[in-house]
C-alpha cells in the first residue's frame, strides 16, 4: 500500500510512522520542576543524533486537546535546563510503564514506582538507581514544531553499571543490558536478551578481491 502524507489521516500517519520506525530505544526521563518535584516519563522519539558534541533527540507531543499544553517533562525541562535519559532493561520495563501514565502534574512516578534514585555528578535532577545506563543532559535546543517539542540535550555526563562496562575500551556489554525496545505502540516491545548477532563491517578494499571495479554509471 502507499500512502502520500496529504491525503492521510493525522492518527493513521502515526501509526504507520511508528511501525516503519520500530524498534525503537526507550528513553527515560527523569526531571524536576523548579520546586523539586521529580517526574519520570518515558519517550521512544529519542536518539542520539551526533557525538562531538555529544547530542541526544528526544519528540515530546504536547498532551491531546485544544491549547498547547506541554507534558511535564517537557515543561520542566523548559524550567531547569536539565534532564536524565535513563535506559530501561527488561526487569524495569513494569516500572517504565507506569510512568507512563498520564498523572496530573506534581505527582512523583518514581515514588509510586518505588524506584530509588541516585545522584547525578553534574546536573541536579537524578538518575534512577536500577536503571542499567543513565545520561545526564542539559538542554542543547528546544524546536517547536506543530504539536511537538523536539528536545537536544547536550550529554554531559554517562553512567553505566560497573558490570556493563568492559575497562579495555570502555566498551558498553551493551548485549548483557538486556534494554527493551519500542515496537509499534499497542503495548508492544521488543527484547534484545539473544537477540545480538555479528557482522563486521567490511571495506571497499576488501570488496575488490571478490569483485570486479564497478563502473561510473551516467
Ligand atoms: C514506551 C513508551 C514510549 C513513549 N514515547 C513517547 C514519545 O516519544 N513522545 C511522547 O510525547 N510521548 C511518549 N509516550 C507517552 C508519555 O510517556 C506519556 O504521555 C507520559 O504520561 C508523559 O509524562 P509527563 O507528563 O510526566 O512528561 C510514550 C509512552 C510509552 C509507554
């Protein structure tokens, strides 16, 4: 089937979008208004998008409705400047979850998710204890388009548990994480338990020993 983007339905572009896109990392985001209260959401319009300087995207809609009313991270990132993309494993995702839920604003989610936090080194707002990996930002540039507020965060500084991290490099074991992904909404995730596999990258060089020289087309 095609679609072309004028003729369809804004929930149907949705929809596909986000299958199209899938798997998709899950960040989630702790923050605090200015009078403290922490929140955690989570938002899978996110990546990282470019390394120096180390940048990461995130899409925050503004809630369904008239008016533009923006989530509460989004408003508190606005606020503070800062926020912490915490990575979700597997034995976190219940917790994610439920912070998933639309609170009204000034509710912890991590209190009623009973989740420990643990402070960050340079920003206030703090990370989440269990979570595996755990990136400190600060607010890089806030673009509004339409209903949406695309965060940059500037990464400026990177946790990750003792036993994830491989001293030679660093390297991330990035496979004993065991992160889940984001498939196509409805509740649907993905694990990466067994799910890695290898494939080196391979070069034109070596490309040339099994192949003749391509020819310039035009
Ligand atoms: C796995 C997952 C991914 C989500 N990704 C997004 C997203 O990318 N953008 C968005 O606006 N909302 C997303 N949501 C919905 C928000 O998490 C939800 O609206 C949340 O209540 C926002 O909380 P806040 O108002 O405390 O910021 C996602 C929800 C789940 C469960």
């Amino acid at each position: 089937m095609h679609f072309e983007i004028a003729q369809t339905a804004q929930n149907d572009i949705y929809n596909l979008l986000i299958g199209v896109v899938a798997p998709r990392p899950i960040a989630w985001i702790t923050s605090h208004d200015l009078e403290g209260t922490l929140n955690a959401a989570p938002f899978s319009a996110f990546n990282y998008v470019c390394t120096e300087p180390p940048i990461l995207a995130i899409g925050v809609a503004n809630r369904p409705g008239p008016g533009i009313v923006g989530k509460d991270t989004a408003q508190n990132i606005r606020q503070t400047r800062e926020f912490v993309v915490n990575v979700v494993s597997e034995e976190l995702a219940e917790a994610m979850n439920l912070c998933a839920i639309d609170f009204p604003p000034g509710v912890n989610e991590l209190e009623l998710a009973q989740l420990e936090t643990a402070p960050s080194l340079v920003v206030k707002v703090p990370r989440i204890k269990r979570a595996p990996a755990s990136l400190e930002c600060r607010e890089f540039s806030t673009i509004e388009i339409g209903r949406s507020r695309i965060v940059l965060g500037q990464v400026v500084a990177i946790h990750v548990h003792d036993e994830f991290i491989d001293p030679a490099g660093p390297y991330v074991k990035a496979e004993a994480i065991h992160a889940i992904g984001r498939m196509n909404g409805k509740g649907s995730y993905i694990r990466t338990r067994d799910a890695f596999f290898q494939m080196p990258r391979s070069n034109y060089a070596e490309w040339l020993k099994t192949h003749p020289a391509p020819g310039k087309s035009g």
